[in-house]
C-alpha cells in the first residue's frame, strides 16, 4: 500500500509488512526418506526459534514441532505477526533456507498500516481497516493506494506439488504514494492550541481547519473528541459535520443585505437595549447580550453580533421575497458540500423559505444561524473568499499522486466563485469583520495583539438529535483570517461544550485557540512570506525559558539574538540572564532523579518526565512555574508529579 506525505515530505501513513508463519508437515520434501531432513535440522532450528523469539525455550519447540510432525499437521502457526527484519534473519534458519517444499515452511504477508505521527490528522489522513471501511484519505484515494495483488497460475502434479504454468502471471504492482497538502508544523500547532482549551474546558469536542487563502490547501485540520476516561481521540472528522452554526452565518446576512442595496454600511438599526425585539411583527428575538446603545450601523450590528439588528435586516430586505435570500445561500454554497476530497462530508440544510408567517420566521432565524445546519468547513469556504477579495477557492487535500517517485498526476488551486460579492461589499465585509477585533464580541480574546486580526465570534444553542435547547449546551465558534492587510491563512474553530458551561462564547472558547494559532504561525511562517515582523526588544536577557538545547539555539539564530553559549549538552538546557545577556546552560540530569523543570514549556516538560516514567499532572498554562516535587527527588516506581504553570 502507498505512503501518505505531507507537503513538507515526512511521511503520514505507511505500510510495514508483517509476516505469519505456518508450516505444513505432509510437505514431501520435508517427509521423504522417512523425515531425514526435518529430524536432522530439527535441534539447530528448535534452538534458533529459541534464542531469537524467546517465545519458548528450545526443548518445548522440540516437543511441540515432533508431536505436529507426527500429525502430519498442514498449516502448523509457527508464529504471528513477524517484522520483515526477523523475517530476513528468519529465513537463513536452519530447515527454512531450504525452500519451501524441502522445509515445509509457509510464509503469510500481510500489511501493517503506521502513523508515525500518531494522533496529529489522525481521522483526515484516515484508517486502512480490513474489517470496516476504510476512513479519510485512505477511503478517498484506496484505489490508488492499495495497488494490486500478485497472482499465478499453478497446476497440481503427483504428490500434491504445485507447479507454476508459464505465462499466467500477473506481477504485484505497488500502490502509488501520496502527496497531500498538510503541513507537519501547522498542524502540530493547530492541534496543540485545540488539545489545550479542550483539556482546560472539559468539552465534548472540537475541530479547526487552518486553510491556505489564495488556494484553498487546507494546511492543517484537527479533531478532538472526549472520551470516557476523560482523554482525547481524533474520533470523527467534526471538521465535515452540519449544526447550526450560530452568528457565524451573520457573514451571508450581510454579504446578502449589501449586495441587494437596500441598506449601506452606515445605516442605522434600531435594536434598543432590553436584549431583545419583536422583527417585523413576526417574531420576538432575542440578544446573547443587551446592546451597548439602542441604535446601532449596520457594521457596527455584525461587530457587536446583535441578532436583533441581522433579524431586521434580512427582514427589511428579503420580506416580501424570502427566495432571493435562498439564492444568495445558493451563491455562497451554503447548500452544497465544497466537494473536498474527504468521504463524509455532510451536506447543508435550511428551512424551506416561502412567502409566509412560518417562511418569514425561518428567514429571520437564518439570518442569525439557527434553522439553518453547516459545516466547519463550509463555513470557512465562504470566510476565505472573503479574505481572497470576494475569490471562493475549492479547499483541498492533495497535491500530488507519485509512482516509484514521479508525479503521475497533478492537482491545482479551483475556483468555485471568482466573486461572490462587488468590490464595495467585500470591502465593507472586510471592516466589519476587523470591528469585531477592535470594538465587537472579539475585542477581549485578541486584546494587545501586535499584527491585524479578521474574523467573526458564534455562539449557538446545540439542539442536535436527543439534544435539547433546554439542556444548555452550546457551540464555540471563531473564523477569520490574518494578517487582516494581507491575509495568508483562514481558520476556524469549533467546540461543542458540556451542558450548563460556565464558559461557552465563541470569544471565551474558540477565539483564544484561534489567536495562539495565528500568533505562532505569524511568527513563524507569515513573516517569512510578507516581510512583516512582530517588534519585540533586542536584549536576549529578557526571554528567560527552558527547553530543548537545540531548539533555544534555532530560536536565537532565527530572530538574531544575541547569546552566549556555556553548554555541551545537545537535548535539555535552560536560558537566564547575567550581565544584561542571555546565557544558555545545560541543566544537570542525573539518571534516577528529578531535574528542575522551571521555565520549560508543557510539550517538553512531558516529554522528560515521561522519558523517566513518571506522571503528570498539570494546572494552569504558559511555562512550568512551580513543580511539587523538587528537583533532586529520587525517581520510585509510579511516581506522580504536580505541575503549575504560569
């Protein structure tokens, strides 16, 4: 079977072969001149099984492989699931490097799929099972990367032998490789920021796409779902699946008011401050949160995420003919899957619009996300195109299909749309979704952020199958892109919350996630492609942690720091000032005892203790602070640690 790669080249999913061994005891090599051959290697083999399985020691292989020879035993298991470098070693046994006929040996492959990556993209890249269908890449491209099966045509002579018929042979063909757009960095930095809020929220899941905004790669894609011991699993793609999004879709009520030019962006709304209104003498809706003034613009009604201002707008605009706000839904593709290349994508749904009291109600409920179900994913579709200037991009998963190392096929950037929405219109989208950072429901998450932030918070009452409006659990959710002036990536993110959380805004959940996401990779990637970079001070003394020796050199010599270098040691090293400069030392390990883990990052504070065997456990973030067992302590069996950090 292929191997699935990322863009950067390191390998996602393989395939190891795994050998069961049998042996078949009537075999007439092994039989003739009364067993001759398989008593006079049956000791040396006995004993090589022995000494390199260690399964048995060697007089029970003799006992038990006599008693099979008696028996004439045909498919004797002899041992499972062998590597393919015991299967090398296995095969210059004594009796085995006879062939098969002589030896009786019979030698079963079968393949064994690795993730080297473990649980990063686990359910995108997907499962190759042989006894459920297969999940994710794996399922989209099987074709092409389970090859085909060698197959030969033998006829049977006196004695059972079986010879190979010349010319009826088909040769085993290797399955082709591929190359997807995943990049191993941001995905790690994705995954990171969701397994983090999800571990610190307790919330039954969470998903985020990081997309590429000029071509709609899709760079990273994480989903987290709990479990019942409480851990976290890439358990179902989250990214794929349709709920009602919350004011998230306020971006289509907008795009949709503006283009229709009934309302401009300056317009003003009445939406009073009791937190709630009757639109249109239809129906009575209600606000998240009152308004901090009765009168509001209409970019201003989409920054401060007033669901009574968006009720009002769509009223205004598409009540006497709620069919033309469903073909704007259709223009957006908020009706139709984006056709990634991902079995399982959910297609949207919303209530039918028709030109009466129940229609117009539906209408005003859409307008700010409910009686209307999205993916993720979808929704980011339509937020990229925003960030493309109005450009809607088919999001993707693939690069490029090798054989033997060649690209045999070649996948490029799609446009769905090449506008969604007049140059004035995005423009105006654009401004109210960098409202909702500066002055809106965004303000408190991206608060002193040193680079241009866009995007839109959603907070939605989950009614979803068993669920209840009433049981109070509700979907996180924050969208946008960055830098707002010249955006390079788009992201979303999603969290569903246990019932009755205390924290279940999209500006409490999702938007943290998003900012520490878009904050390393503006660091580490956007800079490098536009030139900008964030200002921090020069003197090297400031920054004061601790980590990977190799990884605090890279980070000095990638920002041009200044640092002095008193350390030998290639793996764990601590930075602190002296003199006004920064002084890189080795922190002092000893085999059987604790070492000072202060101002390590959690990543790889973990990494060292688990190395030793010990437990975590964790409170707070940002960098070891505390650690309850100071270092020195002498390491014991089952040893549980505490740390704090800050």
């Amino acid at each position: 079977r292929g191997t699935i790669y990322s863009e950067d080249g390191q390998m996602l999913s393989t395939s190891l072969p795994e050998f069961d061994i049998y042996m078949d005891f009537a075999a007439d090599g092994l039989r003739e001149k009364d067993g001759k051959r398989f008593r006079e290697n049956l000791d040396s083999f006995a004993y090589h099984m022995a000494t390199t399985f260690g399964e048995k020691s060697k007089a029970a292989y003799i006992t038990e492989l006599k008693k099979a020879f008696k028996e004439k035993k045909r498919y004797f298991l002899l041992k499972k699931k062998m590597s393919f470098e015991e299967y090398k070693r296995f095969r210059e046994f004594p009796l085995v490097r006879l062939g098969r006929n002589r030896s009786g040996v019979i030698a079963e492959v079968n393949s064994k799929r690795l993730m080297p990556y473990g649980l990063m993209a686990n359910r995108t890249i997907g499962l190759a099972r042989k006894n459920a269908d297969n999940v994710g890449l794996e399922r989209t491209y099987d074709s092409l990367l389970k090859g085909q099966t060698g197959k030969r045509l033998v006829r049977f002579i006196a004695g059972g032998a079986a010879v190979p018929v010349d010319g009826y042979m088909i040769e085993p063909e290797n399955g082709k490789d591929i190359v997807t757009t995943l990049d191993v960095q941001i995905q790690d930095i994705a995954q990171t920021a969701l397994m983090r809020k999800m571990t610190e929220s307790g919330a039954q899941y969470g998903t985020c796409i990081v997309m590429e905004t000029k071509t709609g790669k899709i760079k990273a894609i994480a989903n987290l779902g709990r479990q019942p011991d409480g851990n976290y699993w890439e358990d179902y793609n989250y990214a794929l699946r349709t709920t009602e999004p919350g004011s998230t879709i306020k971006l289509a009520t907008l795009l949709s008011t503006l283009s229709e030019g009934t309302v401009r962006p300056n317009d003003p709304v009445e939406v009073g401050t009791a937190g709630q209104a009757m639109v249109g003498n239809i129906r009575n809706v209600t606000d998240a949160e009152r308004s901090p003034k009765s009168v509001l613009t209409v970019k201003e009604c989409f920054a401060h995420s007033s669901n009574v201002g968006m009720g009002k707008l769509a009223y205004k605009t598409f009540g006497s003919n709620p069919i033309k706000f469903k073909d704007y839904l259709t223009k957006y593709h908020l009706d139709q899957r984006t056709g990634i290349d991902l079995v399982g994508e959910e297609k949207p749904r919303h209530a039918v619009l028709k030109k009466n009291r129940e229609g117009l109600s539906d209408l005003i409920t859409i307008s700010f996300g409910y009686a209307i179900e999205v993916s993720p994913l979808q929704t980011l579709t339509l937020y990229n195109a925003i960030a493309n200037n109005g450009k809607m991009m088919k999001p993707y998963l693939v690069n490029r299909i090798l054989q033997n190392g060649i690209p045999v096929k070649e996948f490029q950037p799609e446009v769905l749309e090449e506008r969604i929405a007049d140059e004035e219109v995005i423009h105006t989208a654009k401004e109210s979704m960098e409202m909702v950072i500066s002055e809106g429901t965004g303000r408190p998450a991206f608060e002193g952020i040193n680079f241009p932030v866009a995007g839109k918070t959603g907070t939605a009452h989950v009614a979803d199958g068993k669920i209840k409006y009433q049981d109070m659990i509700y979907q996180a959710s924050f969208v946008g892109y960055f830098p707002a002036n010249d955006p390079q990536y788009t992201c979303i993110v999603v969290i569903r919350t246990q019932p009755h959380a205390v924290y279940h805004y999209g500006g409490q959940l999702a938007a943290p996630v998003f900012r520490e996401i878009a904050t390393k990779l503006y660091n580490q990637q956007v800079e490098k492609k536009t030139g900008q970079r964030i200002t921090f001070t020069s003197d090297s003394s400031h920054y004061m942690y601790a980590g990977n020796g190799q990884a605090i050199r890279k980070i000095y010599a990638d920002l041009g720091m200044s640092y002095r270098d008193s350390s030998n040691s290639k793996n764990w090293s601590r930075v602190s000032p002296e003199k006004g400069q920064a002084i890189v030392r080795e922190i002092p390990q000893a085999p059987a005892q604790l070492p000072d883990l202060t101002g390590m990052g959690l990543k790889d504070a973990l990494l060292l203790l688990e190395s030793k065997g010990v437990t975590v456990q964790v409170s707070g973030k940002g960098k070891v602070k505390q650690q309850s067992l100071p270092a020195g302590t002498t390491l014991t069996k089952g040893m549980v640690i505490q740390l704090t950090l800050g």
